[in-house]
C-alpha cells in the first residue's frame, strides 16, 4: 500500500537560496517547453515526447543567456518535463484541461526532487542538491539510501518548506470488532456516531473560540485592504495594489490557511478516532454537498465543514485497516426513521432537532436516532422503504 507524507524542514540561508533557483528554474522549464510544444503544435509537428524534451535540455543549458540552469538539478529539470508531457497526456484523454503557462506571482511554488537520490538520517534528510536538510515529524521513516520514494516534492507555503513524498508501507490489517458504526455529518455537531451501544459527539470546531478569534481577524484585515484599496482609487482614479495592500493580503493570506490547517487537523483527528475503534463496518450517507451548497443561507456552514475530506478520509482509512466503508443512497429517511421500532415519520423539518416517534412515542436527538438507523443500515431496509 502507498501512503502520502508531508514534513516541515528548516533549511538554512544558503538552501533557501538554492531552493528559490530550483523553484524559479522549475517553473521556467514548464513554460519554455508549453511554449515549444505550442509553436510545434501550429507547425504541425507531432507532440514532443518527456524523453524528446529532456534531450533539449543539454544544449539549452550551453547557451549564454540559460547558463544559471547549470545551478540547479538536471534530474528536476527533467521531471519538470515529464510532469509536463503527464499533462498533456491527460489532457488527450480528456481528463484535464489543457496545461497552462505559470505565472511568477501565482502559481504554486514547487519543484521535484530526485526520488533515488532522497534519503532520511535520523531528524535530517538528504535531498540532492541541497545537501542535508533539518525536519520535524512524529512519524518514522526508514533509515539510510536503498529505500523507494516517490512523487518527492518541495514547496514553499506560507513561509513554510514543506516537503511531500509517498512510499510502499506494509498493510497490516488488526483484528476487528463485531459492530458496525453509523456516521452522520451535520452543520450543529461535525459527527454524531452511533457503534453498537456507544455514542461519540465531535462538536463543530468553527464554533470554537480559537475559529470565532480568527475570523475576528480575518473580517478587520478585509476592511483594512477594502479601505486602502478605496483611498487608491481617490488618489489616482484606479484601483492600485500598493505595497501596504500587499503586505495586508499577505496578513490575510496566512489567516485562511491558518483557518483550513485547522479544519483539515481536527477531520485528520476525527476520522483517526474513528478508525482505531476497529468497527467490522462503517456506514454514511451519500450527501448531495453540491445541492446542499446552493442553499444561500447554509452555504457557509457547508463549506466550512468539509463534508467531502472528511468521507475521502474515512474511505481510504478504512480501507487500510480492512474495515468495510458503505455509504447509503442519499434518500434514505435515516432522520425521519424511528431507531426503537422503525416507524417512519413523514413531516419531520429541519428545524424539529428532537425526533418524536408517531407510533411508539420515543424521543432522540434527531442526528443520533440518524447514526443509529445507519449503524443498523441493511440493503433490505432501502427495499423495505421503497
């Protein structure tokens, strides 16, 4: 099975230095060879294969005015331009739009790293070109050269080194209890889950003080730009982005991405807690987040709880402990459904977060009597319903 990583390194000033020529250099190889793979295109030459580019490389490298690419990897030039030809390969197969050029301001900064020359020494890495690079992480990766990597990446986030990469990790798949868990996701609490006779509550972290703190911050630096923007436009008759407005969208920058860091941390919590409970299945629900996205006034709310990454993880977490991941159609009536004795309640609204049963009179949390139903969930209970 392979697993992705990312680990923080902390490289010193003459690495940093080294990793922007690599940054820069990656992203003009990109658009050097779109650009040629254009021209050729108009020409009516056949597509440049990844192996075609690479044999580009060497007499780009000798002429006067390219002499700084010498500076850099040859062997990340060269992914540079297979990631390139993957692309357009892509593209042929209708899979993806057609590659486009990077621009220097907005496009991601990245490049690739030579996999077979990338290695881990204790709490350092040994990257090519770079040397040997400081890194944090709680996990333990296998020691010494002879061990495969893939896909091996570094980029620059938000004043960060970040550094990506996937291995082959055995799967050992541990010993399974016999209940089956029902997982329902909600706008008031993330999860209400229901295994067997316990029940676990995983409240909405954007209603924390820490999120409510953030966006405070989030809406001043928003009116700050607003209004530098504005008097921009009173001194010059046009809107301006001056260097004040960037450092103020800089400030806004690292507020969001401190703000999806922690809701894509606390899902990554979530759904471990989960996992580790080693239910023989779990069940959710098939949610139409699209649709529910279009309501105006839970569009917000939707978005921020990233319905979609938090059944991606539990799928491929689920599916590396051997637990069995089913989601049920998205019309079956888990809420409207007593959990005691399976009455269906017809009317039931948004707004009712206590379900009352018409038959029996039992009353539940309505998101728990939902987990409860799902953790019961049987292909005969959609034809039962039907």
């Amino acid at each position: 099975m392979i697993k992705g990583f990312k680990i923080r390194i902390y490289p010193t000033k003459e690495q940093e230095e080294l990793i922007w020529k690599h940054i820069h250099a990656s992203r003009f190889i990109w658009n050097y060879m779109l650009d040629l793979q254009e021209k050729n295109y108009d020409d009516g030459g056949k597509f440049i294969s990844a192996f075609s580019m690479n044999k580009l490389l060497t007499p780009l490298k000798k002429r006067e005015e390219y002499v700084w690419l010498n500076d850099v990897s040859t062997t990340m030039l060269q992914r540079t331009c297979a990631d390139l030809a993957e692309a357009y390969n892509k593209y042929f197969k209708k899979i993806v739009n057609h590659p486009r050029y990077k621009s220097r301001k907005t496009a991601k900064k990245a490049f690739p790293v030579c996999c077979n020359r990338f290695s881990f020494n204790g709490n350092i890495a040994h990257i090519q070109k770079l040397g040997y690079v400081k890194f944090k992480s709680d996990f333990v990766f296998p020691q010494g050269c002879g061990h495969k990597f893939l896909d091996v990446r570094l980029s620059y986030i938000n004043g960060k080194y970040m550094l990506s990469f996937s291995m082959e990790c055995e799967n050992q798949a541990p010993q399974l209890i016999e209940e089956s868990m029902g997982i329902d996701l909600g706008i008031k609490e993330l999860a209400v889950v229901a295994c067997g006779d316990r029940q676990f509550v995983f409240h909405n972290i954007n209603k924390s003080k820490k999120m409510r703190d953030l966006e405070k911050r989030e809406k001043s630096v928003q009116r700050r730009i607003s209004r530098k923007y504005e008097a921009s436009k009173r001194r010059t008759g046009r809107y301006e982005k001056t260097e004040n407005i960037k450092k103020e969208e800089a400030k806004l920058k690292k507020i969001c991405k401190r703000k999806a860091d922690i809701r894509k941390n606390y899902i990554h919590q979530t759904t471990h807690t989960l996992v580790t409970m080693l239910p023989k299945r779990v069940v959710m629900e098939d949610l139409n987040v699209s649709g529910m996205m279009k309501n105006k006034h839970l569009s917000k709310a939707v978005q921020e709880q990233c319905f979609y990454e938090f059944i991606k993880q539990m799928r491929y977490k689920c599916e590396w402990s051997g637990i069995e991941f089913m989601q049920v159609d998205r019309f079956y009536p888990s809420s409207k459904t007593c959990s005691c004795c399976g009455a269906i309640k017809r009317d039931l609204k948004l707004s009712d977060r206590a379900y009352v049963c018409p038959e029996c009179g039992y009353t539940i949390d309505r998101d728990l009597n939902a987990a409860i139903n799902l953790s019961k969930y049987t292909a005969s209970s959609t034809r039962a319903v039907a």
